[in-house]
C-alpha cells in the first residue's frame, strides 16, 4: 500500500547526525561527532538510589498518572534553581518536559504555521532546525561574528522578515562553543521586548562553565514576558533519562499544558519523583563540578592537539564552556565531501553544513569533546589531520 | 505581551477531563471519572527490582542516549508479544512510544493536513479526539449499534467523506466497554484494504478480558500493512512509567523515526531497560490475571449495583473487559448539566458529551470501575441514583 503522508512530511528529513552515527558504530571508529556526555560521569549509585527510595517508599503514586505540568515538588525545586540564576520564576513558569527537545517541539507547536519565519543563528543547533522544519517553518538568519552578534543586522532582519520565533542558545552554543557578552544579551532581550517576538533561550551548556565569568541568561534580563527558558538535566545528570523544563509566562505554561495533554498526556511521573529524590537528597552542584573538572581536560587537550596538527591553515573556536569545537578549515574544503575519507580512516565529525538552516556549504566541522577520552582525542585529531593533508 | 499563536492553537482545548478532574480531588468525592488503573494493583516490587538490576548492572548506557526506535531488545520482546497474539511482526515493526499517546500524536503528524477526515466511533476515546483536533481535523463518525458497527453505513462513510485515517478501538473500547465481533473486525481489515485507508487500532485494553472469546485483533487479520497498532503498558504495568509502542510497516516505521527525532529524540533508555528487565525476569501474565480478577469483581459489582439503583429508567452497556461502563439516561436528561449537582454529592462522571468528536448533546455517561474500590462503587452509584431522581 502507497501512503499519503501530510504535507509536513516533505519537510522533515532524516537528521544527518544519525546517519553520520551510523559511521561512529563501526568498530574503532574515534567519534567526534555526537553531542553525547561522557558515561563514565553518570552518577549511576545515586541515581539507583533514589529510584530505590522513591519505589520502595509504599506509595504507589509514583507509578500512577500525573498531572501535565509537572510534579509540583519537582517544579518547585527548579524555580528554586532558577531564582537562584537570577530567572524570577516560581512553579506556575515551570512546565516538565522529555528533554529541551520536547520543549522546542511544544513551542513550535504553538506558535508556528506554516511559512512563518524563526530567526536563528547561523550555525544552529541541528535539532532545532528539524524541529523547526517539521512545523514548516522558513528560516532567516543574521550574521555572527565567530559567534557573536552584529546588533544592527539582528536588528534589521527582524523588521525585514518580521518572524514569529527568535530562536538562541547564547551559552556555549552548540555548534560552535561560542557565548554572547552581556552587552549583547541586553540587547537582545530589549530588541525582543521593543518588537514583542517570542525568544526562546537554549541553554542546554550553561552549567558547564570552564572559566570566564558567569554570564546572566537573557531571561534573567527581559523585563517582559517574551523569553521562554529552556533547561534540561541531559548534561548536568544524564540524557537517557529524558527529562528538561521550560520557564515561561503562565500564559504559556497554559497553552503548552493543552498540547502537550494531546502529545503525550504527561512526562514520566516515577522520572520526575526520582529526580526530585536525586536533587533534594545528592550534591548535584558537586556532582556538576566534576563534570567541568573533566571536559575542561578533554578540551584543554584538544585545543592543544589541533594546534599542533593544524600549525598553519585552519582555525578554531576556543570555547569557555560546553562540550564542542568549531573547526574551519581553509576555503574551498568540504567537509561533507572529506566525511568518507575520515570514515576510512576512523575518525568521525560532524560537516558545518548540517548547522544551516539554509544548507550552506561550508568548510566547518563540530568536534565533541566532551565523549571521548584523552588518548581518543590525541589519536583522532592527528588522524583528521592527516586526511585533511593540512600538515 | 500578547502573544499570536498559531492557527492550530484554536483548535485545542483544555480536556474536560482535565477540568473535571479538579472536581474529584475534592475531599470525599467518589470518582467514576478518571481512567485510572487501580494504584494498589501495581507492581511495586517488582518494579523496583528492575530498576534496581539495572542501575545496579555497571553500565552506564542505561543513562546514556539511545536510538529513536526503542531499545532493541526490548523492540524483540514486544514483537514476540505480538506475534503470540497473532500479528506479524519483528523487532523492525516495533516503535517505542511515551505512552500511546504519542503514538496518536506521531501517527497524526505523519498524515493529517489541516481539513484532513478521521473517520472514528461516536463515542470515541476523548484524548484521541483532541490529539487529531489539535492538527486541524475534521471528523466523520458512523453509526454504531450500542458499540457494534453498522457496516453498510461504515461503507458509505468511507466513499462520501474519504477519510484519511480511520481510528477504532475495536475491544472493550473506553468510553463505552463494547467489543467488535469477529465479523465485524473481519470487514474493517477488508474495507480499509480495499480503500487503502490507514487505519489505527488502539488498543489499551485488549488484555484486560473478563469473560468471552479471546478475539483477534485488526492488524491480525489485515492482509496488507494499513492497519497501525497501538499497545501500551499503562494498564497492564503502571501508567506512570509512560511506555507503549506502535506496531506498523517498516516504512511507517522509518518515517515515525524522523517525526519523533524532532518531537523528543527518543524515549527513556532506562524505562525502556527497566521495562525490558521487568518483562523478562517477572511474570507480567501472572499479574495481568490479578489485575483481571480484580476488575472483573468490580465491574459485577458496579452492574450490579446499577440494576438496584436505576431498576427501570437508564441503561448502560455490560462489557466483557477494559474499564468501563457507559450509562445512557433517558432522553431529555443532559449529563453535562446535571455534573455540577453530581459533585455537589461528592459523585462524579464524565459526561458522554465529550466522548463524540463533533460535540453532539447527550444523555450517557462514562462510569469507570478500575479504580473505585468495592465501598466507593456501592456508595457512589447509590449517590448518582439519588441525584438522578430516577429511583
């Protein structure tokens, strides 16, 4: 039988990390290219622990259904967080979801039809732009300054294209590690509240701070309600688990409490139980500390590494957080293209191209260090040098 | 700040379930409203175990991302579930859900444009109505003979209104408890080959038979691949887990794979882990018979207890599995009106109103028997009697 799919279909495609993942499960294959935390740093006992407490406690609610919004013990907790960061939140701006993922896929959800327009960053974080596109979205994008935000082309394409989402992760941002200035948060968030676009915040990496200062988030600066935040414990706990937030308006939270009754009713309530246990009971903040002691090695080592097998023709983002590198190499390579010989010579990234919205071809790569060990970070960055023929 | 959303946000509406709901946690109210399992049913031990096993296993990739598919292992499992039911099926039809709420959500998002028709039951299961809602169907229904299909009119629908899905839940349907015969099934598989119409089986209850023939399901008997199978483990395990799965074709499968990417990457690797540890190590048959036993003891009394209290006036249906009775009132009674004066009397229900997708006016009511206890089922309908002033 032939099916006929929606129109939304065409515009969803096969994300292109999944089949570069595909590449990364052959055997001896150095992976720079998941976004994965490293599984050693999983903190497996506590976690055992509080999924023990909190099903061996006699109370079978943990297993019963739950509300959409959230465990409130749990929502209060993250307002708690949240206060603490600087975001005015209590529990009613804080809605549970299965990871930041969902959390674009609901705001989506409610604000886009199809052909309105997201403003993003260029590079962008890949799941987003698929979220995105599933929704039919079209994307505009203003120019970045290896990172940073050139204001008055921020400012012009929002009058130009007028879109109905602003779309950032200005902390360590995944792809490229690089992080807005203070000065440029403000303006972003009195630039959202002057034109009233909704911004959604990303901020997956906050917490994995290497040094440089802690930077306010842009939810923390707009004095109106037009940033929606979104957190997840993927990094600071563990992404199998599947759990994020998003602190917003209660208007929001409302909206997003009807859809996501008829996506899938409510996030796993024994997750959200064991989580408060985990939170409340175990040093989270230690927990995340060790975190940062090892990635900040893992990225000090690469840095190092790419500087010695690079001397001369590429150059590279040196991120103060987060867990990627953004390689460009000279004009004229391209890293799609360059993807099988890595391949072959068993090492893995992911090409720049896949971070446009648009499909630029580019000469970048996203390397992950945050996965692999120190002698796979030394082993894989001279065999990517060597089949760049660079050195 | 006001805030435009899109176009489909006005089609969603709060659940009146939802809002209902908030009458029930009232003190003292005895609910018939809810779907909930019965929470002194769970497998509370056995659960814990699992995780515990899992946790305790040394194996970090239990917190680690997974594929979107679903854990292979416990993909295998299912599909042997399936196929001792009769369904063909591999590892390579199965598709893990977050409850198979999302599976409508996915299934939805596959192939609903706005304006699309489903084609379902009038009265049909209230979440499925407001997922479909929610991407801008219409919604054609055919007659139904207290749950039985009228074929002919079933027939004539398809060609007049061709539907791009059809939805059923063809055994011990929630909200009315009836079940399709043999037959009938039988001319659902062929009538949606012949018209090569998707059709969705959802099927939350299938395991919770009382008495009568074990009936085999649509997809079984379905020649072709448009039949889509809905399975869950709320009702079987707990629904606070949130885990079901879809069975389908592979290449509704692949597509499913790229819709869920951008809704939530994937579902909990360790409730899947769990899960697949629960259904190999414990005897999930043995405690599916005890939830029967239960249930079974509940809805007799329930039928019992509404031939003392409504000795004449109402009817309702008397189903040989699931969790649910349907009451009709004599015409002229308005369930949805009198509601108030039912939790005035510390009683509630939902009112049929909300179970037909195009808002028809109605008599019925849902009675839910799985989690009531013995006491509240006695104490409860004699206070709806009262109410009523039928007796």
């Amino acid at each position: 039988m032939m099916h006929v799919y929606a129109d939304r279909v065409n515009h969803m495609e096969n994300s292109a990390i999944r089949e570069i993942l595909k590449v990364t499960e052959q055997p001896n294959v150095i992976s720079f290219a998941g976004g994965l935390p490293a599984p050693e740093l999983f903190p497996l006992t506590d976690i055992r622990e509080s999924y023990d407490r909190v099903l061996g406690a006699g109370d079978p609610s943990v297993l019963q259904y739950g509300t959409t919004e959230g465990y409130l013990p749990l929502r209060e907790e993250i307002a708690a967080q949240m206060r603490a960061k600087g975001i005015k939140a209590e529990a009613d701006n804080i809605f549970l979801t299965n990871g930041s993922q969902q959390g674009l896929d609901l705001i989506a959800k409610l604000f886009l039809n199809p052909g309105d327009v997201v403003l993003l960053q260029n590079p962008s974080y890949l799941g987003a732009i698929q979220t995105f596109r599933s929704y039919q979205a079209n994307f505009k994008s203003f120019l970045t300054n290896e990172g940073g935000i050139n204001l008055p082309d921020l400012e012009s394409s929002i009058k130009q294209h007028g879109p109905k989402l602003i779309y950032l992760a200005p902390t360590y941002q995944n792809p490229t590690g690089t992080t807005f200035t203070l000065e440029e948060r403000q303006a972003v968030a009195r630039l959202a509240s002057q034109y009233g676009i909704p911004l959604i915040e990303d901020d997956p990496y906050g917490e994995l701070r290497y040094e440089g200062p802690i930077l306010p988030s842009i939810k923390s600066l707009a004095a109106e309600d037009e940033v929606i935040y979104l957190g997840t414990f993927s990094k600071t706990l563990a992404p199998g688990l599947r759990l994020g937030w998003i602190v917003a308006d209660q208007k929001i939270i409302a909206k997003l409490t009807v859809a996501k009754q008829g996506t899938d009713l409510h996030t796993s309530t024994l997750l959200q139980r064991a989580t408060h246990y985990y939170l409340t009971h175990f040093s989270a903040a230690e927990h995340v500390e060790k975190i940062r002691q090892t990635y900040k090695l893992r990225r000090d080592l690469m840095l190092q590494e790419l500087k010695f097998a690079f001397p001369t023709q590429a150059r590279w983002t040196e991120p103060t957080g987060g867990m990627f590198i953004w390689l460009t190499l000279p004009e004229g390579y391209d890293t799609d293209q360059l993807l099988p010989r890595a391949a072959a010579a068993k090492v893995a990234y992911v090409p720049g191209i896949h971070f446009f919205a648009n499909g630029e071809s580019n000469s970048s790569m996203r390397l992950n260090f945050s996965n692999p060990t120190p002698e796979q970070i030394k082993q894989g960055i001279n065999r990517l040098a060597a089949i760049m023929k660079v050195n």
